[in-house]
C-alpha cells in the first residue's frame, strides 16, 4: 500500500472495528447524497437544514468511536511503551475536533 508522505502511521483494526466504521460512513454518504437530492429537487431550507444537522451529528458519532478506539489502543499502547509523544498528539487532535 502507497502512502502519501503525511500518513506514516497505520493502525491495523480488527474486522469488527473495520465493519462498524465503514457501516457509519455508508450512512453518512447516504444521508449526504439525500441532501444532495433535496437541493437539486428545491427543497425548503429548513428541511435541508435539519438533515444536514443530522449529518453533522453522525459525523461526531464516527468521530466519538474512532477518538475512543484510539484512545483504547493506540495511546494506552504508546504511553505503555514510553512513547509520551502521543499526548501531545492527542491534545493536538482534540484541539483540531474542538474547533
């Protein structure tokens, strides 16, 4: 697998883990793509409005499991090998959801 020179890191995720996150994302693409349909169709603001919310909240869903997935693994790992970089990287993340 190519990476870009951004994505260094890799995390092998159990099939279960793989299937939960992919299933969310189907949804989310689905919910985006109704959205696409109600402006092409002159839906009222408002109903577009509410659905795009409704997007909004399934994406900080599939955020919420993937930070706490990470948090399980990744850092409790990093942490357990010495590896305290992964703190910072973490208070760095937040920062980045948190804006």
């Amino acid at each position: 697998m190519e990476k870009c020179e951004h994505c260094k890191k890799t995390k092998e995720r159990s099939e279960k883990e793989q299937k939960q996150l992919i299933n969310r994302l189907k949804r989310i693409e689905g919910q985006v793509r109704g959205i696409r349909g109600m402006v092409e169709n002159n839906a009222y603001c408002t109903d577009i409005l509410i659905q795009a919310a409704a997007v909004t909240a399934a994406l900080n869903a599939f955020n919420k499991q993937l930070l706490s997935e990470h948090i399980r693994t990744c850092v409790a790992d990093n942490i357990r090998e010495g590896n305290e970089e992964v703190v910072d990287e973490l208070v760095d993340t937040l920062g980045r959801l948190m804006r």
